[in-house]
C-alpha cells in the first residue's frame, strides 16, 4: 500500500484538545488584590476568546482550545472566589496578613499569606494551603514553627 493513500496524524487536532487547567478543591480563598488579579485575567481571556472566534477557528484550532480552557479557568476562579477582607492587625498571623521569620542559622524573611493564584514566593508571597502557609497561620510573635525540617521563630505579625 502507498504512503500516499495513509492518513497522516493531524497534529494540530491533536494540539486543540488541550487538558483543563487543574482548579484546585481548596477554597478559593482571596485578597482584595487577589480578586482584582482574576477579573484581569478573566477579562484577558474574554478577549482572547473573542478574538479566537472572529478569526478563522479551522485555521487556527489552538488559539481557539487555550482561549476556551482560559477561560473556563478563569470563569470557574472568579465564580468561586471568597473575597476575605483585612482584618484589625492583632498580632495574629492570618490569611492576608505579613509575617517576619527568624530562622535558625539567622536569616530572616518576610511572607504575605494570600491565595493560591496570587502566590509567587520570588515576590514574597506564599499561598494559604502552601507547607509554609499552613505552618505560619495562627501563630503570633515569639512563637515557634517548624518550616522545612527546621525551627522558626515569628518575629513581627502585620
């Protein structure tokens, strides 16, 4: 049989069935900041849809599966954010709030604990349901917590 008469694999088909961005089964819990992040996103991706659908859909399959998979992202985040407004500092390290640590060998770091989508640790910001999150909330200064394997010890709470 000819080469010819095979079908050959239409890798762009293949490239439009994009899997789901994972959503996490956390709440979804959110800073003011938090949620302002989402609906740029969610708007992003309105407009990349939008865009995805005035062009020509068979010419570009890809465009149109991110577009879609953005946007069922986005929409799912944003319909079930819980907004947690800042409370009263009262040296209690909560969701939203800004912690000091000390560590062992002296270094000392500063986290703010907000949501899953609005965490990046390189800027200072660690998620709520992240080991160090989870190891932080709750306590206050001169306490202890383990992070890593190691002691720390909380040295301011804003």
């Amino acid at each position: 049989m000819s080469v010819a008469f095979t079908k050959e694999e239409d890798y762009e088909s293949v490239a439009a069935n994009l899997p789901d961005r994972p959503v996490s089964s956390h709440p979804n819990l959110v800073t003011p900041e938090g949620l302002a992040a989402i609906e740029t996103e969610l708007a992003s991706a309105r407009a990349a849809y939008a865009s995805a659908q005035g062009g020509d859909v068979k010419d570009d399959r890809t465009a149109m599966a991110r577009a879609t998979r953005d946007l069922r992202y986005w929409s799912a985040r944003r319909g079930n954010a819980q907004l947690i407004e800042p409370t009263r500092n009262e040296g209690v390290v909560r969701f939203g709030g800004t912690v000091s640590i000390e560590r062992e060998d002296g270094r000392r770091q500063t986290w703010r604990i907000v949501g899953e989508d609005e965490a990046d640790p390189a800027a200072g910001s660690v998620s709520y349901i992240s080991p160090l999150g989870q190891a932080l909330l709750g306590k206050s200064v001169g306490d202890e917590a383990v992070v890593a394997g190691g002691a720390v010890e909380i040295v301011a709470v804003s």
